[in-house]
C-alpha cells in the first residue's frame, strides 16, 4: 500500500506560495531538482552529493517528483541496469526559481565571510 502524502493538494487558501510549497516544499526536493539540473542524473551519483539523505528518502522523493511529472525516468536495458531521471518541461520551470535561490545563497554567504 503506498502512502498518501499529506500536504500534495492542501491550501485552503488557494495560495499561490501555498501551491508551490505543495510540489517541492521539504528539505530535499528543490535540492533535488537542483542536482537533476546540474546533471547529477543517477540515484548513486545524488547519494554522494547528498550524503545527509537516506537511501529511502531519496527515493520517496523522487518518486514524488515522478509522480508530479516535474522528472521522467529513463531505464536503459544494460547490465547493470542503469536508470537517469531528467527534467520534464514542467520541471525545467521550476530552474529560473533555483538559480534564483542560488544566486541568493551565493551572495549571502559571501556577506557571511
């Protein structure tokens, strides 16, 4: 049985931030994206990326993602199987948001030092 996640359609509000906080709130989902972005592609690669992720969070997470089709999945018949995941188009609207968090992050740690 898989779990509902609770907060995917809450905003009784109809808040715009609401909705967005809805598809990619959480600790790890923007950073996620982030690293899919950066072509960091592969379940092992984001793992070294990310080492404070469990291995079932991230892939809670990305099914999540998967699910809301901001990421597609692609599994090349190899041996090993080898699995990528990608941006959709709907996710790659999701990047300007990144970059923006980024540059933010970026000039504020400067400031820090």
């Amino acid at each position: 049985m898989e779990a509902k996640r609770k907060n995917k359609d809450f905003n009784p509000n109809n808040c715009p931030v609401t909705h967005f906080y809805n598809k990619v709130g959480g600790k790890w989902k923007t950073v996620i994206l982030y690293a899919i972005g950066k072509n960091v592609n592969r379940f092992g690669m984001m793992q070294k990326s990310m080492p404070m992720i469990s291995k079932q969070m991230l892939v809670n997470q990305l099914r999540e993602l998967e699910e809301d089709q901001i990421i597609g999945r692609t599994i090349y018949a190899e041996i090993p199987p080898r699995v990528e995941y990608h941006l959709t188009e709907y996710g790659e609207s999701f990047m300007l948001i990144l970059y923006n968090i980024q540059d933010w992050g970026l000039k504020d740690m400067a400031a820090k030092n």
